[in-house]
C-alpha cells in the first residue's frame, strides 16, 4: 500500500513539473502576488521594492535580480526594464512577469548562463508603470473597439510625453556650445510631471542605471533615440527625419540585437509597416517630444531604446504564449548587451574614489559620469578610443584604449591633484633698485559740476 502511494506521489510530482505554464493577464493584484511569489522562490537573488505610487495611490512595484539585492557592487553594471507605460500597451507587462518567473526558475535550476547574468549584473524590472490605466484597460478587455482606452494615467496625461524636454537645450548646446549630458532639469519640473513619472524620474537619479529598454505594443519594431526630431514633425512625415544621437552606431546595433533575437520583428514586414531590420530612429518614424527613451540619454547615464512588441495592444490570452516564445531570447540577449566597451574605477591620488568623474571619448559628442563608488561604464562598439577622465580639482587623465567583441575592458583612472599656478611675476625696470613703482593713476573724467565750473561765464549782449 505504501509503496502504491509512493508511486502515486511521484507520478503527481512529474505532472506537476511537466504541467505548462498558465499564461494569463495579470491585474494589479495578482501582479503584486506575482511580484512576492518570485521573491518568496528565490529571496537571496531577488527583492521587491516601490518606486513610488500612481495617481489613485497604487504602487509602483520593481523586482531586483542580484547577488546581492539592494546593494551597487563596484563595477558591476545596473539595468531596467520599464513595462506598461501605456496603460493599454499590456504585453510588456506580461513578459516582464515572465522574465522574472523565467530567471528564477533558471537560477534555481543552475542555468549557468542566467547564474553569470545575476551574479555580474544588478537588473531591474518595472511591469507597470501606468497601473491605473492598466486597470481601465482591463476593464474593457481585449474584445472591446474604443482604442486607447486606458492609455494615459488616471489624470489623462499620456507618459510617454511627460518628461522634462530637454532635446530643445541639447540642439541648441549642440549648435553654440555647452554640455552635452546630464543637462539640468528646470527648478519646477517636479510640479510639471505626474506623480508616475516623477516617480521614474527620481529613481533613474537614483541608480546609475546604464542599459535600459521599454516594452510598449502597436507595432513590431525596436526604436532607438531621438525620438524628437530637429524640426518636431508630425506623424505623417516619416522616415524624412532622422535625427540620431552621437552613439547612433551604438544605438542601432542595441536595436538590432533585439530584433534579430527576436522571433520575428527582423523580417521588417510586421502590422502593415515596414522597418529594415526590424529597427527604426524614432524622430524618423515619428517625432515625439518629452519622451522617455531621450529623457534617459539626456539627463544619466543611461542608454534606453524602446521596444515594440505587438500589433495588437491587448492580445488574447491565447496569444501570451507564442509572444513569450518570440520575445525570451531577445530579452535575455538585450541585458547581456550592458557588458560591452569599457568600465573601471576613478581615483584619487590617496586611491579614494572620485564620485562625478567625467569620462570622454573623443569623437563622440555625448559624455558620462562616475557614480556614487567611483565606478564607470561606457558603451561602445568593438575599436580604438581615446579616453580622457576628468574631474574638478584634478588634471585629467587621457588613455588610448582598444575594446574588443567580448566582455568589456577595465579602464581605471588615477587623477592627480591639480598644482595652482602661481601668477608671474611683474619685472621691475632697471634703476628703480627693486623698488615698487606705484601704479600709473589714470585721469578722472570730470563730473557736471566740474564741468560747469570751468565753463566761462557768458555775457548778454547789451541792446544798441
């Protein structure tokens, strides 16, 4: 009898392991459930925290991947995936809760390729960034025809136009001179954004995050900055005005290595719309102002494209399941993607670590900075740079650095303490016996008053 019952429990446990995942929508709830049932399967490599709260007070959640969770190890690179920025636009959401039931699973089975990604990589995911339109979204459901129902956030504000604009300040520094990254945000930008996006805008200021992408749906097609194009066109001018950033080269092959992960957004031919390799500049496809993507390569560190995953906004349940097939390799190719081009570690001569440190390459236009540890990342493709670090106070440092295909090269900078230069001195004509000459008193213009005094007095001439 027992050993009846001990088959039995066998048989139940490998159809358990064989029994499919259940793709299926999640509201907020059972969001937030999935969000703790991943921490609760892995809670040394995993952590769940709240950026902030939507309009109608719902949380915006993260789940953090790492070896240490909450904690920026030295050199090692942060990453984020940002979901449902439109509310309507739910795939993402899907995907990213996917993902991470994906890469526990994987970790917890000894994948060896998801251990390295966890271990050397601080990755975090936002399923929902607009819960609230979400929620509206939801409400109608897949089979409804009002479009864009639930895209914008609780106030009707669309998101994805709501960061601080500063593609404007870049051009015009871009043209006359000035700096080229971390351009300042206005002192009343807080009052001019959502509480959702303030939310995103205090936490990028937050981490040095250095790769990112958000899951959005309308189309097939992964997207890279300037979403806003020099002369703002509208929708209907497509592809007539491509505006690319100083990384253009680096941008397009992040793009592409989603596409061609992808299952099917390479071919180009997707929704009725055409994209050579499956990638398009934004401002050429459409221009679009205070966007996030260009928010991120303005004002951080960060390199953030934007990924359009399905033609549909809100596929059937049905759907889920061939997405995640299409889309799996593509997400996890994309986080590698933040280990390539150089990184290390700024000091000081004391080998105390130099926080805002600029790094250069010369060439590109668009510089980064050292973070709170003093650590490093640049983006780059495979060649040969010349790399300047420089800091207040320090003399700046430049190195000529060949990077590779692979893993990223450590680059570290040690400045030195500037010298103050001490002001020359003034030599002293011969025969004066090294004694100051005072200083040649320059002629007072005279006052009014003066000038009157000085005026000779005019006689009337007398009648005759």
């Amino acid at each position: 009898m027992s050993n009846l019952f001990s088959v039995f429990l066998h048989l139940l446990l490998l159809f358990k392991l064989a029994a499919p995942v259940t793709f299926r929508h999640h509201r907020y709830d059972d969001l937030m459930r999935m969000l703790y049932k991943v921490h609760n399967e892995c809670p040394y490599i995993t952590r769940v925290y709240s950026i902030g709260r939507s309009v109608k007070g719902r949380h915006l959640y993260v789940l953090e991947f790492s070896d240490y969770p909450g904690i920026h190890e030295p050199l090692e690179p942060e990453v984020k995936y940002v979901g449902n920025m439109h509310g309507d636009e739910v795939l993402g959401r899907e995907l990213l809760l996917q993902l991470s039931e994906f890469l526990c699973e994987e970790f917890r089975n000894g994948n060896p390729r998801i251990i390295r990604l966890i271990e050397g990589t601080r990755i975090h995911i936002l399923p929902s960034m607009n819960p609230d339109g979400y929620e509206v979204a939801a409400d109608q459901g897949p089979d409804n025809s009002e479009y864009l129902v639930g895209r914008n956030n609780a106030n009707g504000v669309d998101l994805n136009r709501n960061f601080p604009d500063l593609n404007t300040y870049f051009y015009y520094n871009e043209k006359y001179g000035g700096p080229n990254h971390h351009l300042p945000l206005p002192d009343n930008w807080k009052s001019q954004v959502e509480p959702e996006t303030r939310a995103v805008i205090q936490w990028i200021r937050s981490i040095n995050f250095i790769l990112s992408a958000n899951l959005h749906g309308g189309a097939v097609v992964a997207n890279y900055p300037y979403d806003k194009s020099l002369e703002h066109r509208v929708r209907g001018f497509r592809r007539t005005a491509n505006t690319p950033t100083p990384d253009d080269k680096l941008f397009q092959k992040l793009a592409k290595v989603y596409s061609y992960a992808h299952g099917w957004m390479y071919q180009g031919w997707n929704c009725g719309d055409y994209f050579p390799d499956g990638i398009t500049n934004g401002a050429s496809w459409y221009s679009l102002s205070k966007g996030m993507q260009d928010f991120n390569y303005l004002h951080t560190n960060c390199f953030d494209i934007t990924l359009e995953l399905s033609c549909n906004k809100f596929p059937h349940q049905e759907e889920l399941h061939r997405e995640w097939l299409g889309n799996r390799e593509a997400l996890i190719q994309f986080l590698e993607e933040v280990h390539q081009g150089i990184k290390g570690m700024v000091f000081d001569e004391n080998c105390n670590n130099v926080v805002g440190a600029v790094i250069s390459i010369s060439g590109i236009n668009h510089d980064v900075t050292s973070g709170d540890r003093g650590d490093y990342f640049r983006l780059l493709l495979p060649g040969t740079y010349t790399v300047t670090a420089s800091a207040p106070g320090f003399d700046p440092e430049t190195v000529s650095v060949t990077v590779g295909p692979a893993e990223p090269k450590q680059v570290d900078f040690h400045l030195k303490t500037s010298i103050p230069q001490a002001a020359p001195t003034k030599r002293v004509p011969k025969g004066h016996g090294g004694r100051v000459l005072p200083k040649k008193v320059q002629p007072r213009a005279p006052g009014r008053k003066e000038v009157e005094k000085k005026q000779p007095r005019r006689i009337p001439a007398r009648n005759p």
